[in-house]
C-alpha cells in the first residue's frame, strides 16, 4: 500500500494562505487523480508561520467522507527535470560593478583590491532587472553546477537591503527565462564551489550572503557559506559537507510568538543533523554579548565589524592583496577553472577585468 496524498514541491510552490509569502507553500497532490486537492491543503516551509492542513483535515472540516489516505491506483510522477543554469551567465553578468549598490558599500569598507578579490571569490553578478543596481548572488555548488541565481538590491550608502516599499529579492530564472512557468529549483549553499579550495579548515555557516562575503575577509580561518534563510538548515542543502566540520553562526532575534529565537531553530535543525552523523557546532557567543536592541534590530556577526569599520572611517585590508594590480593570479585562475569547467573560462577571466570607480 502507498500514501494516496503527498506534499508535492516539483511542480512549484504557492502563496501561503496564513502569511501570505510567495512561494513557500508546498500543496498536497491527490496521486490517484493526478492533481491538487483544495489551494489552501498543504505546509508553509517558514518556522515562524507553521501553517499545515492536511487532507484529512480538509476533508473532515469540509463534510467529505475521508475514507483511506493509502491508494494502490495511482500512477507515481516522473520525477521532474532540474531546472539548472548555464554556467556562461557568470561571465555575461559579470559586469557593471562600478554602479552596483552592493559593491558601492563593499567599497566603504573595504580596500578596492580586497573587493575585487570577492567579487571573484564568489563570483558576483551585476544586473539591472527587474530592479536597477542590484546584486546576484550565483549557488553554484561543489561540482561547478550553477544551481540557481538570487537578485537583491542593497543601499549603497549602508549595506541594507533595500525592503520598501517590498522586498527586493528576486530569482534570475524568472527574470531571463521568464515567470510563465513553475521552476524545478535544486538550490545549494552560497559559497559551496570553495569548500575544495582547502580541506583543512572548518566550514561557517551564516544566513545571508552578504554576512558570508565579508567575514571572508575579517575571518578567513573559515570556509563562509551562506543557507539564505532561517529554514535552510537541512540535510539536502548539508549533504555536500557531511564530512567537514561545521559551525553555524545564528542571526539576533527576539522571541517569536512561539518563543523561540534563531538561535533556538538552528539549534534544533543542528540536533537532527547531528543524529545523522554531522559534526556541527553552533555558536551562541552573538548572543552573550547582544543587547536587546541588537536582538531586536537583528543583528548578524558582520553587523559589528561593519560597524567598527564605518565608525572608524578606515578600511580593510589583508596582507593576501597583491602588490600589482593583477587581479588573477595563478592560483585564483585554477579556482575558475576548477568552477567552470567548460569553454567559459577564458570568458570569465577576461570579464574579470573589474573596474570599480
């Protein structure tokens, strides 16, 4: 016998019906039918929202005799291609740097060469849609497979996140390809191409890029990955560093109304992935030190340097900037090579060529 419904992701997420988040909502599939049960059936994939109906449920607050959950009459669904990009958009987006809000803060805070050591570190993209100035943050993972593309847009002036008057966070599939149809999304940590750049050193997790990108440069005793939520903490994103050292590095936050901080969430999420064999660590000194403005505003781990380093008016540097203005050495050519592994190399490194006004 087999389960007649199932939470199915394949064929997109939806709108949650409580919080009404875009694409966070998994909608159970009748397999018998071969179709959705009612719109608001299904999980909502935030912590903070945990709205879940299940057939059951429907069917019962509905009237409809619910008679088995286990079908053998159903046909089982093809699992659906994986809707990856072309590694060649790196070097086609890999441009306009001068105007970027993004790298216009990283300026702030940093020397130009160490800037553009990021940027190719990680391999940033520029792009003007659907907002002007904004930054991609590539998820190309351990392979070289460039898995997805997040947009955002930042304030130049502050390193915040631009969230008026909504959220400027956006998916490069929907903006080259288009938004007619649901993507099969197989999205990987921020920052998972480096963790064969050294194995000796232990593996930090965050939850946004931009925190990644810069304790790179404060910290680089770490490899800095980032999940790019509170909820992506899980074994399928950890899978590809099961057997690294781990250690995560929560946001501030208050209590939500379940009482439960970031810290609390990743602590859990930590817990189950240690039951499988995970060597991970979380860090919990963010909020030993933290006031409760900090824990209100959010603070992250960058949030204090970044800080210092404004206050201060002087800039980071590290010892690694090279004395000439080369911006590929040998050793950072064998990265991009080793991360595309096709003909857009040379492309790549001939894009690279960054000016940053």
């Amino acid at each position: 016998m087999k389960y007649r419904y199932a939470l199915n992701s394949s064929k997109g997420k939806f709108t949650c019906p409580k919080c009404s988040h875009k694409n966070r909502f998994s909608r159970y599939w009748d397999k018998e039918k071969q179709q959705f049960i009612s719109t608001d059936v299904g999980k909502c994939d935030r912590p903070t929202c945990g709205y879940h109906l299940t057939p059951k449920d429907h069917f019962q607050n509905t009237g409809v005799n619910f008679t088995s959950q286990f079908s053998n009459n159903y046909i089982p669904l093809p699992p659906a291609p994986k809707d990856y990009l072309n590694t060649s958009l790196i070097s086609k987006y890999a441009n306009s740097y001068s105007n970027n809000n993004f790298i216009s803060f990283l300026c702030k805070i940093f020397e130009k060469p160490v800037v553009k050591k990021i940027i190719l570190r990680y391999l940033l993209g520029s792009i003007n849609k659907p907002w002007k100035d904004s930054i991609i943050f590539w998820e190309i993972d351990n392979k070289g497979i460039l898995r997805y593309g997040k947009i955002m847009t930042y304030h130049s002036h502050n390193g915040k996140r631009v969230k008026e008057p909504y959220n400027h966070v956006g998916s490069f599939h929907k903006v080259y390809h288009g938004k007619d149809r649901n993507y099969n999304y197989d999205r990987c940590l921020f920052g998972l191409h480096l963790i064969n750049e050294d194995f000796s050193k232990p593996i930090a997790i965050v939850e946004s890029e931009k925190t990644a990108i810069i304790m790179s440069e404060i910290d680089p005793k770490y490899i800095w990955l980032a999940c790019g939520s509170i909820n992506g903490i899980n074994e399928h994103m950890f899978n590809p560093i099961s057997h690294r050292k781990i250690i995560l590095f929560p946001d501030l936050s208050l209590p939500n109304d379940k009482g439960k901080t970031a810290l609390d969430y990743w602590t859990e999420k930590a817990n189950k992935l240690i039951k499988l064999g995970f060597k991970i660590t979380v860090s919990t000194f963010l909020y030993v030190l933290a006031d409760p403005k900090e824990k209100e505003i959010g603070f992250d781990i960058a949030d204090y340097y970044i800080n210092e380093l404004l206050a201060s008016k002087q800039k980071f540097t590290t010892q690694e900037i090279p004395k000439r203005e080369i911006l590929l050495t040998k050793k950072e050519k064998q990265l991009a090579a080793l991360i595309c592994k096709n003909a857009a190399v040379q492309s790549l490194i001939d894009t690279f060529q960054l000016e940053i006004e």
